[in-house]
C-alpha cells in the first residue's frame, strides 16, 4: 500500500476515492473512449491525456475529446460518452470545492 493510500485509510477515507486513484480511473475512461469512438488521427490527444498531470487537466480535456468523438460519431454519442467520464470526476474537478468568495 503506498503511502499516500494509508494517509487516506488513516482519515477513515476510502483509498478509492484517493485522488491519484480517481485520476487514473478518469484517464483509463479517456482513453478507453477514444479508442473505442476515434480513430488514429487523434493519437494527439491520446498522448496528453496520457501524460496529464492531475485530474485538473483531463476535466480540462473533456472538450477536445467530446469533439473528437462527435467528428467520429455524432454529438449525441459524444455526449452519451462524456455524461459517463464526467461522473467519474465526482468531488474531483475545479470546481468541485466551495469558493471562499463564494457568497461575495
């Protein structure tokens, strides 16, 4: 068990919910999609999604990859797709926590 999982168990937080987990189950949904939707043109996106740092940047990818999937398919099976990733982000994404400026 890596550190960072034992941190979270200590919390009383499940380890599945761990950010690094989720980002690689969110970057497995990526890639999985473009290689189910797309094909080889969009090796591009392939490799950011693949080198993406934090689940900051693949909440960030959705659009690119919508579109690909939409040039592939059609909008409607790109939104299908993307409604299914974008649940897997959860508490996840940029704007998942409250602003502190939020009631200003």
């Amino acid at each position: 068990m890596r550190l960072r999982n034992s941190f979270w168990a200590l919390l009383g937080r499940d380890t599945q919910d761990a950010p690094d987990v989720v980002l690689e189950r969110v970057r497995t949904a990526m890639l999985a999609a473009l290689d189910a939707h797309c094909d080889t043109r969009y090796f591009p996106l392939e490799v950011t999604i693949d080198y993406a740092k934090d689940v900051a940047e693949l909440w960030y990818l959705r659009p690119e990859l919508m579109n690909a999937i939409s040039a592939s398919h059609s909008e409607t099976v790109a939104r299908q797709v993307l409604a299914e990733i974008t649940s897997l982000f959860e508490r996840y994404h940029p704007g998942a926590t409250p602003s502190r400026f939020g009631s200003l």
